[in-house]
C-alpha cells in the first residue's frame, strides 16, 4: 500500500507512524497539497486515495497481498527543490526488487531481479496485477487530473491501435532494459506523477538563456503557429455545448461507478459520432450501496471490538494494582514493645 505522509500538529509528521492516504479527510490532504511540490496537487491526491481504498478492498475481498510502500512528499518551502526531492524519491521506490548480495540465485543468470518472471507480476512488490485487473481493473479508476485518460488508457493500451498492450517496466525507472513484469495500479500511478514531474523540469529548463543558446547552436529554431490553424474543428451542434460540463461529469463518474455507462456509436462512412447513449442501471447501483453500506457496517464493528480490546487490557493492567492495593489495606501493623 503506497503511503503519503499526512501534516501532523505542531509540525509533526504523521508519515513515521504509516498513516494511509486512504484513511485521511480532506481537510488532512488540502493541507499537504498546498505544501511542498506545487505538482502534487488536490485532485492527484484525491486520485491516490481512491486507488488505495480500492486496493484495500482488492485485499480484502479477493485476499490479494498487498504490500505497503510510504511515499512522503516533500515540504521544502522551496517549490522547485521540493520537486527535485520527490522526484528523487519517486526513482527510489520504483525500482525494481533486486535479490541480496549473499543470495546466489542473484548471481544466477536473470537472477538479479526478485519479480522478473512473469508479465502480470509488479516488479516492486511482487503483486498480482491479472487479479486485480479481473477484479475491478483499478487501472480504470486512476485517472489524470488534466487529461482525464485512466491509467489503462494511457499505459495498458496501444496509443495508435488502440488494442491491449501490457506495460512494461524498466530496470532505470524511465529508461534501462525493458524487463518481464509491470507496475501495479499504485506505483503506476507514482510513474505517472514522476513523468509529469519531469515534463515540468524540462519546460523550466527549456526557457533558460543557455538551453535557447544551445538549441541555436545545434540549429533548432522555434516557429509559432497561429492556434486557428492547430485548433481541431468542433462538430458539435450549439444545441448541445451547454451540456458540456455534465458529459465531463458523467464520463469522469462513469470510470468510478459501474452503474453509468456511455455509448457511441460511429458512422462506418464518415466515422462520426452520430448517436450518444447514456444508460444508469439501477441494479448496479443498489449493489454498489449495499456493499458499501456493508464495508461501513464492517468498519464500524471493527472499531468497536477494537475499543473493547483496549478497555480489557486496561482492567486486566488495573486488576492486579487493585489486589495488591487491597492486601495492604487489610495487613495489620507490627508494633514494637
């Protein structure tokens, strides 16, 4: 489970203790996306405690293992130097497990990764992502802030078919040789935070006087383009651009909830998009209130054996005192002729 560290009182960090994302309100995460790296924004975090409360579910449903890696953003006062430290710990945990140096299958020949075999296994933490992607596929549920696309329409597909394409991942983190295995939805998800960090870099450093003089000297020049001639032409009907802010609302909850679907049909000839669907299928949506009204119910009962446990380890610590407080009340004192 990838872990973010939650603002404590007095400037403690609540991070040390292994405080989930998932279980933090939302006053917790505004408070840690208006500090540190301006990338890290409210809408990502909203998107990374979605993930792990469905990977808690995934768990506990499907009895997947699920490891738990802490990710702690940076609150350097300092924009650019608090990006460069997430970065930087955004590489660290997203390398690949490598075998100890005293084990000898890591000498072995393709022995020196730990989760290398297999093509649906996260070469991190050794998770099965087939299991989860047959559960619920939480790649859908992670989507970008900007963009909108899920994870599994930016990574798991091909961007010019279209068609599955399973992602790989790479000994460097961003470069290296391609390896066998994958990235489970949360670390692919930092992956996806780490290259949008990176963009970021390089757009600042592209705008300095010594990059512009070196893209001069390697005889690359900048062209601007007027946006009407970039600008993609809009087929829809006037009648219909006011009910633009609610499609995006509904494509954003159909990648959520099951119960909301979307359907487009193309013309074969002009390959247009002439009839839109939209379908809410009320069965879904019972089922999706009666478990999550369950997952409530469940929460709830656990907090209170929880509160029952401590209450009978505290009288089982006070019972003794008690006794022995007792036995000296009831001894009679000597006293000496």
């Amino acid at each position: 489970m990838l872990n973010f560290g939650l603002p404590g009182i007095g400037g403690q960090n609540q991070a040390s203790q292994g405080a989930p994302l998932a279980g933090a309100n939302e006053a917790h995460i505004k408070a840690l996306s208006q500090q540190g790296n301006p990338g890290l924004t409210y809408g990502e975090l909203m998107e990374q405690q979605s993930a792990q409360a469905e990977m808690m579910r995934a768990a506990t449903e499907q009895n997947i293992e699920v490891p738990k890696v802490n990710f702690y953003p940076s609150r350097h006062p300092n924009a650019v130097k608090a990006r460069k430290q997430d970065i930087k710990q955004a590489y660290r945990l997203l390398r690949p497990a490598k075998r100890g140096v005293f084990s000898p299958r890591r000498w072995w020949f393709g022995g020196k990764y730990r989760y290398n075999k297999h093509s649906h296994v996260c070469v991190v933490d050794g998770c099965d992502c087939e299991t989860l992607i047959r559960f619920d596929n939480l790649y859908m549920r992670i989507s970008d802030e900007e963009t909108g696309r899920s994870l599994y329409e930016s990574y798991w597909l091909n961007q010019i078919t279209g068609e599955p394409q399973g992602f790989i991942a790479r000994e460097g983190v961003t470069g290296g040789r391609a390896m066998r295995g994958t990235y489970c939805p949360e670390h692919l998800h930092l992956f996806h935070l780490l290259t949008k960090w990176e963009e970021e870099e390089d757009k600042e450093q592209k705008d300095t006087p010594k990059s512009i003089r070196d893209r001069v000297k390697r005889g690359v020049s900048t062209v601007a383009v007027p946006i009407s001639v970039v600008k993609k032409k809009d087929n829809t009907p006037p009648m219909l651009q006011k009910y633009e802010q609610f499609f995006a609302e509904l494509e954003k909850d159909s990648k959520a909830y099951s119960g909301i679907n979307i359907l487009h049909y193309r013309n074969p000839v002009t390959q247009l998009n002439d009839v839109t669907m939209i379908v809410f299928d009320l069965r879904i949506f019972q089922y999706e209130l009666e478990q999550m009204e369950a997952q409530a119910a469940e929460a709830f009962q656990g907090m209170l054996q929880q509160q029952q446990q401590m209450q009978s380890q505290q009288a089982s610590i006070m019972a003794p005192q008690a006794i022995v407080a007792e036995q000296q009340a009831n001894e009679v004192p000597m006293v000496q002729e």
